[in-house]
C-alpha cells in the first residue's frame, strides 16, 4: 500500500484494508431497510381521514374555504360555529366602548 496526498491517476482505489460487518449490523440494516420501504409504500396511499372545519355561515372565509375545498374534491366535515363568540366582559365594555 502507497500512502500519499494526491489522488490515483486512474481513479480507482485498490487493495484498501476492510473487515466485514458483524451479522447484528447486518440485520439492523436489513430492518432498517424494511421500515423505509413501507414508511414510502404506505406516503403513496391516500389518507382517509377528513379534516374538520369550524365554520360560521356569515363568514367570508369559511366560504371561500368551503369553495376551495370543493374545487379541489375535498370531503371535510364542518361544525357550526354560529354560536361562539368572543365575550367581551360588561365592564371592559363600559370602559372601552371602541372593543365592540
């Protein structure tokens, strides 16, 4: 073996020590392996679940949401959101008439 700083002048490297992997590593490797490829083949599949969406029907952007959604051929789930509402407590109302 030739140690110097510059590299082959054909490119390849020959003759280099190595030893073998141990079998544990080996295995670790094969699960490994395993694991990637159905985290991969299982991103492929669709996800089934459906998102949910509180949604006020006086809302301009629960509607253009709701448009888009439909657009794209997405199936959601909404809940009315008509009844709640931020409660602005009587005295900060009394103080602050503007926080209507």
């Amino acid at each position: 073996m030739t140690y110097s700083q510059r590299a082959p002048a054909d490119g390849k490297i020959d003759n280099l020590p190595s030893s073998p992997l141990p079998d544990s590593a080996l295995r670790y490797r094969q699960e490994l392996m395993k694991s990637m490829n159905k985290r991969l083949a299982d991103a492929g599949k669709a996800n089934r679940a459906q998102p949910v969406f509180f949604m006020a029907r006086w809302c301009g952007y629960c509607k253009q949401a709701k448009g888009y959604l439909a657009e794209k051929g997405i199936r959601y789930g909404w809940v009315t959101a008509n009844a709640i509402c931020l409660r602005i407590p009587q005295e900060d109302r009394e103080r602050r008439p503007e926080a209507l």
